[in-house]
C-alpha cells in the first residue's frame, strides 16, 4: 500500500506545537510586564526620596540664601499634566549651585508624578525649597509659600503609571524634612 503525503499544510500536531511555544512564552512576558513597572515606581521613588535628602543637606551645610523669593536649594516640579481631574507633573529638577544643571534626573515616561500637601483638600505642590537648617517650605501650584510651621501634614509626593494600578508615595515629614516611601 502506497503513502499518500501531502506538504501543502499543517497538520494538526504542528500547530498544538506551535500553539504550545506561544502559551509558553505570553506566561513568561505578561507577568514580567506588572513587574517591570512596578520596579520603574520604585525606581522613581527612591530617587526622589534621595534627591530630597541630597538638597536638604545642601542647603543646611552651605550659604543658602533667599534669591528673588526662593531659597537656591530646591526641587522645582515641571512639565504639569492633567489626568482625568488631577494635576500631575512629568519631570523634576533638582536646583543649586553644586548640582549639575546637564545632570537632572531622568523619569522614564509614563510616570507621573504628584506632589500634594493637605489631607482632606489637596493642595498640589510646584516646589520644595529647603531653609538654611534643612526644614522645607513649600512653593504651591498657584505660586503661594507655606513655611515650615504653617504646614499641618505630611507633603506626600504620589509616583504612579498612568493607567496602572500600582503607586509608590513619597511622605516627606514638613519639619525634618526625613523621607518615607510608602505603597
């Protein structure tokens, strides 16, 4: 009896082959996915945290004089975007005369950022300048300042993915200035 074979298509155990390589592989790439950003929040947060400390030691261990209504040693928060009703800013900079203007932090993209002060009515934060003895004052969104003592909460700097589900907050305590990065 003579074989008949056909080479023109599959056959059915090469495509249940073919469709078990792929399974294989989408159940290594998509939890690998929720990880991946997850370590970008943390990255971005931790990097904010130190940068904090890094100008508040700066500004407590040199000449930190008020410039046009600024102290010189400061994180200015840029590139404001509206998501759904929130403000969030895109971008950092950290200020001063031995920082490296070349040298800001980088914030891969889709991360945002939201500093706020306040507990019930937030209250969006555009800078955080640091006095002579590292205790901060806040510039607002609207250009307003809030000392040290006039500050009645923790400034909480919120890192998020837009349109993901996992968030890191940055607490910044107002007198001491001393950083706790929360889920």
């Amino acid at each position: 009896m003579k074989k008949y074979l056909s080479n023109s298509g599959f056959t059915i155990i090469e495509l249940v082959i073919v469709l078990a390589v792929i399974s294989i592989m989408a159940a290594v790439v998509v939890p690998s996915f929720g990880v991946t950003q997850r370590n970008r929040i943390k990255s971005v947060s931790t990097q904010i945290a130190m940068d904090i400390n890094r100008v508040r030691t700066r500004a407590r261990t040199h000449h930190n004089p008020i410039d046009s209504g600024d102290y010189e040693y400061k994180i200015v928060f840029k590139d404001p975007e509206t998501v759904g009703t929130k403000q969030y800013y895109k971008s950092y900079e950290v200020c001063g005369r031995e920082f490296n203007q070349g040298n800001q932090p980088e914030i891969p993209s889709g991360v945002l950022i939201r500093p706020v002060m306040g507990n019930v009515s937030e209250t969006l934060i555009s800078e955080l300048q640091f006095d002579e003895k590292g205790r901060v004052r806040i510039k607002d969104s609207s250009g307003s300042y809030h000392e040290w003592n006039g500050i009645s909460s923790l400034i909480k700097i919120s890192v998020e993915i837009e349109d993901f589900d996992i968030k890191k907050e940055v607490q910044v305590n107002q007198l001491t200035a001393q950083t706790l990065i929360t889920e």
